[in-house]
C-alpha cells in the first residue's frame, strides 16, 4: 500500500480570501507547510515498517561485535550467563538466537531454550538481570532477540560450574572475564560522588614506569614498583577512572598503557 501524503498543496492565489485573513497568513501557513513536508519526505523511509525477515537481516548484517552476539543454539545456561554479564558489564547489548556465526538463519530448535535463556538471567547471574525477549519469524524460522541493559550497578556475575561468581566484559565479538583491576574500578565507583586523586609516591612511581613503557601487565606494573598486587590494583584502577590509563586487551591478557596528555 503506497503512502498518501499528508501535505495538500495550496493554490498561490486567488483563493486566499476565502482561507486567510491576510497575505502574510497565507506565506506563513506556506512555510510551515513546507517545511513539514520535507520532513516528511526525508524521514518516511526510514519509518517504513520491516517485515521480521527484513528487521533480522538488517541485524545480522551487523554482524558480531561489542553490542550483539550471535546464538545457534542454547544447549547450556550458565553459558549464556556469561554473555548476559558481560552485555550487562559493557553497555548492553542483544543475543540472537537461531543465528549460526556465519549468519545463516537456522532457527531455534525447541521453546526449551527460552526457558534455559530465564534461567540463565535469573538463577546463574548474580545480581538477577533483567531481560527481553522477543520472537521473529525470518526465512520461516523462528529466532529470538533478547535484549540486556547496562547494568547500573556493576559488576554483574556469571555462576561457573561450581558455583563462583565470575565477572565478563564484552570486547569486540568476545566474552573475556574481568580483571580484577576491572574489578576494582566498578568497586572504586561506588564510592561517594566527589572523589579525588592523591599523587604520593606510590602514583607518582607507577606512572613514571607506565611512561617509560608503551604496555605493562598487572604482574610487570607490580614487579616494576614493588607494591603489592592488591595496591597496584587499586591504583591502576583510579588512573582508569580518572581518565590517566586505559587498559587494552591483546593478546588474551590484559595491558595497560598511560594516555597522551
């Protein structure tokens, strides 16, 4: 059904006296007339309606990366946990389930999984995260989008197999577990608002050494100032939250590196 405009176009005159009391009533409604019209007309592709094929399309053409992942199947709860955590750890993100990591739609197997997809949220992540979850039918298959938010009040955990509550961050297309200076940042967050960096000896030691090299591990970072791994982890950890290092996963394990001034 094609779109009917909305906008009726306006003789330019003479049939202003019976509409408008004067001249410059007539230019203004024109005007506004105009205007929305071209609003109208730049906006309404985009506010056409997708069918649900051309809507996961449209998202798998996104492929994998920091804010969406891709499911073939859900076989294991405490798996996708991990993924809830680290969308909810890394500004959230959406799982769809019935992808395969090429992109090809295969479909969900069995409502079963929506079920392990619950379970996971509410029984294997602590504290419990909410999710949303919808179903589409594209090319004939079923596929869930579940929806995780940014967890406000971090870190969220995953529940391994025995049990111990495990932190992940989402980077790139991967679930990598939280260091624990990562750990340490989201604990030195919830500290009153107003904080503020003091540079004794130890932070002015620490940063000197990060000058001096481009990337530093945690282990090299503690061997380098002889601190303790608890007190360079607390205070790579300001330094990340006052904006002086950033870490950077490479590697499998984490660096870190002193930023430019």
């Amino acid at each position: 059904m094609k779109h009917q405009s909305v906008f009726k176009r306006i003789d330019f005159l003479p049939k202003t006296s019976t509409k408008y009391k004067t001249y410059s009533e007539f230019l203004s409604r024109q005007l506004t007339s105009s205007i929305y019209s071209n609003i109208f007309s730049t906006f309404a592709p985009i506010m056409r309606i997708l069918t649900d094929t051309q809507y996961i399309h449209q998202l798998v053409a996104e492929g994998e990366h920091d804010h969406q992942d891709f499911k073939f199947e859900i076989s294991d709860a405490r798996k996708i946990a991990r993924s809830i955590s680290a969308f909810a750890n890394t500004g959230g993100g959406r799982l769809l389930v019935g992808v395969k990591d090429n992109g090809r739609i295969a479909g969900i197997r069995s409502e079963e999984e929506i079920y392990m997809i619950e379970a996971a949220a509410n029984m294997y992540c602590q504290p419990k995260v909410e999710i949303e979850t919808q179903t589409f039918i594209a090319e004939g298959r079923t596929v869930l989008e579940i929806d995780i938010e940014e967890a406000i009040a971090k870190p969220v955990y995953a529940l391994d197999e025995e049990n111990k509550p495990k932190a992940y961050i989402r980077i790139a297309d991967e679930n990598i577990l939280a260091s624990p200076v990562h750990l340490k940042v989201w604990q030195h967050t919830k500290k009153e608002k107003g904080a503020f960096l003091t540079f004794t000896e130890k932070e002015q030691n620490l940063l000197s050494i990060l000058k001096e090299h481009e990337l530093l591990t945690l282990n090299q970072c503690c061997k380098r100032c002889k601190t303790s791994r608890q007190t360079t982890c607390n205070l790579l950890a300001d330094f990340i939250r006052f904006g002086l290092v950033t870490p950077i996963f490479q590697g499998h394990q984490f660096y870190f590196k002193l930023n430019e001034e």
